[in-house]
C-alpha cells in the first residue's frame, strides 16, 4: 500500500489516495475495459483525451470509467474501472493502464484503489457522479473547447468557475448540479472551472459516449449559425 505523491496529470491529484499495487484479473476486468478502451479511442480521435504539448502544459488529459458489477451497490462504494493516472497520451492501451477504485469519501477526501497504476486525479469525480444514482454506470471525461465554449449557448449545466477539479467541493457541485438543473435528462456536463473541460455520464458505454458526440455535433451546429460558416478545429 502506498500513498502517490502529486502528479501533473490533468492537473494534480488532490485527495488522498490509498493504492494497493498490483495486477488485476483479467477474467474479472477484461470485458468493462474493452468498451472503455473503444469509447477512450473514439474520445482520441475527438482531441478530447489525448497528450499534447500545445494544450494545457503538456499534461495528459481525460478519463473514461466504468462501473464494476453486482449492482447497484452503495454510496461511495460503487467500484468503478478508471484509466490510470498519466495515460492520457498513450497510443497503447492495456489492462495495466486502468486500476480500480474500490472505495471513496468527498468529505474526507479519501479514496482507495488497486491495480498496476495509480488512479486518475479525475477519480473523485468520477465517484460523485457514481454517487448520484445506481442508474449511472458509465463515466467519460474529456477536453473539448468548441464544446465547452459553447456551454452557455446550448445550455449545458455548469459548474462554478472557481470550484477546481477533483475536489470534495467539485463532488457536492455536481449533485448541485443533478438536483437543480436538467443534468439528469441531458447527460452532459461542462466544468466551469477547469478549461475545456466536459463530463457525460450514462447507463451503458454507448448512452454516455453518445451524450458526448450529441452535444458535441450542437455545439458544431451553433457555430456555424453564429459564424455562417465552420472550419476544421
Ligand atoms: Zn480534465
């Protein structure tokens, strides 16, 4: 067991994380990581998940999870899949990339992992998203400027501007944000403080990848009406 140091992967992990290091079984994860590698392969074709060194420092960017059976299981023990923390700019994937993250705690800000890598710093939000109902399986973060620029015109949920990512308080807006707005329905969340940053969430693989493109092909629409016209991004 080991405690990870900060790293600078989409930013820094910001909770306190207890990791047990180690392979997982394959006969138990193989098939959850499969359709997450697809929809993190289609996300890294959008430039939503990826690693570039014009784009946020160079860090690795984006996230895909999944959550692991029996449902529906409890609040802040719903283990989910996770990509690893780092692997943003990976052109290869296996299960050594993905750990899970068996437990978690927003007001403690603690959460406990296994597998060969280190969770995502995304991973606390990850869980409050999974805290919001049994219903919601599914979890993919990526960055998509046309998309979050456009939030406010598609009328995208948002989260405060100055709540930072990865934190207990980012945990509680986004319940905030399932209670008080149409997040539920709509699937599709832009995070006001972390830049191009968007969240889509859903019951299969196919339902919150699909929240994703849907939004995506909006905000694509509304700049051409804005521009009368649209360029390759
Ligand atoms: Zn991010």
């Amino acid at each position: 067991m080991r405690s990870p140091p900060d790293e600078p992967e989409d930013g820094v992990i910001k909770f306190s994380a207890t990791h047990d290091e180690g392979p997982l079984p394959e006969s138990r994860y193989a098939e959850l990581a499969a359709a997450l590698i697809a929809w993190r392969a289609i996300f890294a074709h959008l430039g939503a998940i990826g690693q570039e060194a014009a784009r946020y420092g160079g860090v690795g960017f984006g996230n895909v999870s999944g959550r692991v059976g029996p449902f529906p299981g409890s609040p802040g023990a719903r283990p989910f899949l996770i990509t690893g923390t780092q692997t943003g700019g990976r052109d290869c994937l296996s299960l050594d990339d993905f750990c899970v993250v068996l437990r978690w705690n927003s007001r403690r800000n603690t959460v406990e992992s296994r597998g060969a890598i280190l969770p995502s710093s995304e991973s606390m939000t990850h869980g409050a998203l999974y805290d919001l109902g049994p219903h919601i399986r599914f979890v993919f973060h990526g960055h998509c400027p046309i998309l979050w620029r456009a939030a406010r015109a598609l009328r995208l949920p948002t989260s405060d501007p100055t709540v930072a990512y990865g934190t207990p308080a980012m945990a509680a807006e986004v319940a905030r944000l399932y209670r008080e707005t149409a997040l539920a329905e709509g699937r599709v969340l832009s995070m006001g403080g972390h830049e191009d940053g968007i969240i889509a969430f859903g019951r299969t693989p196919e339902e919150a990848g699909s929240a994703f493109t849907e939004a995506l092909a909006r905000a694509y629409s509304a700049r051409f009406l804005s521009d009368g016209r649209l360029c390759r991004t």
